[in-house]
C-alpha cells in the first residue's frame, strides 16, 4: 500500500483550494452537494482541515456566497462603467446578472441558503451588491434610478433562474425573455 504525500498549502491557498472546489460542486451538483465532506473530498483534504478554515458548513456557504459576489459584482460593474462611458445599452449588465444567477450558481446558492435557514450567508451577496450600487451612483446623474434599477435585475434574474425554464415553457414563451424584458426596463429607465 502506497501513501500519497498530500502537499503542504499555506492557510490562503487552501482556503482558495476549499472555496473553488465548492463553487465547482455548485455548478455541477447544485447547493445540496457544497458539504465539508464533498469539498474535503475533491480537494484531498479532511473534513477537520476546512472545519478548521470554515467552522461549519454554513460557514463554507457564506464564505462562497461572498467570493462569488464580489467576482460577480467586479464583473458587472465593469460592465456597466462601459456602457455608462460608451452610451450602450446595458445588454453586458443584463446578460452577466441572469448568467451570475443562473450558470454560475448564485440564485441556486441563495434560495438553498434561504431555505436551510441560513439567511445570514445571504448578507455578502448584498452587501456586494450594495457597494457596487454605491459605486455606480457616485458616477450616476442625479435622476437615474439605480437602486431601483438595481432591485429590478436582481430580482428578475433570481426568478428566472429558478423558475425561468419552466414558466416560458408553461407559457409558450422564448426562454430569453426574462432577459429581454430586463433589457427594455433599464433601456427605459435610462433614457
């Protein structure tokens, strides 16, 4: 029987290690599959190793719950600095929010958070969103409604991903059309 020497990470890159194989399982297995022990697992760990790093799983949860905000959130806002400096149409904002929610796991994430009773692991998601809010509006006219702008695209974006697929087939609709009308909302209020 052969022993594996597993290589010595320093407490940050493990942490990373711990907090990347987590947002893999996310996408791939959806938020019931982000345990100590299935993160362990994937990254030749132990279960006391990211108890040590997390305390719990729901310590992991919200610890992924902000890496995934502020990624998302740069991202987007990003975006939106270069529609607002190019005159675009924020398309860019639109497709990067739905997609954060949808593929890349956060409404899955969030509405698994809610439901297990873990709503404190929600507060990074909101507070990213928040400064990101903050950010926008300093560089923002005056009577641009970002906030409520804001309320609207994520609250769209969580709905469709969870239930997007299901109700623009119930309804013979396109499945793109959440984003559309997303879309045609911030066009509106921005014009």
């Amino acid at each position: 029987m052969s022993i594996v020497a597993r290589r010595r990470l320093s407490p940050e890159a493990s942490r990373e290690s711990a907090l990347t194989a987590a947002r893999e399982l996310l996408i791939e297995a959806g938020p019931q599959a982000v345990t100590l022990k299935a993160v362990a697992t994937r990254i030749g760990r132990t279960h006391a190793n990211l108890l040590h790093h997390f305390g719990s799983a729901s310590g992991l949860q919200k610890a992924l719950a902000e890496m995934m905000a502020d990624a998302i959130t740069a991202k987007i806002g990003a975006a939106a600095m270069r529609a607002r400096k190019g005159g675009k149409q924020p398309r860019e904002v639109v497709e990067l929010t739905f997609d954060a929610f949808d593929t890349e796991g956060a409404g899955a994430l969030a509405s698994w958070m809610l439901l297990t009773g873990n709503e404190d692991a929600l507060d990074p998601i909101l507070e990213a969103i928040h400064r990101l809010v903050d950010d926008l509006s300093a560089v923002a006219s005056p009577d641009k409604p970002i906030h409520a702008d804001t309320l609207q695209l994520v609250l769209m974006a969580l709905g469709d991903a969870l239930l997007g697929g299901s109700m623009t087939r119930a309804l013979g609709l396109p499945r793109e059309t959440a984003r559309r009308l997303a879309l045609e909302s911030l066009v509106r209020s921005q014009g």
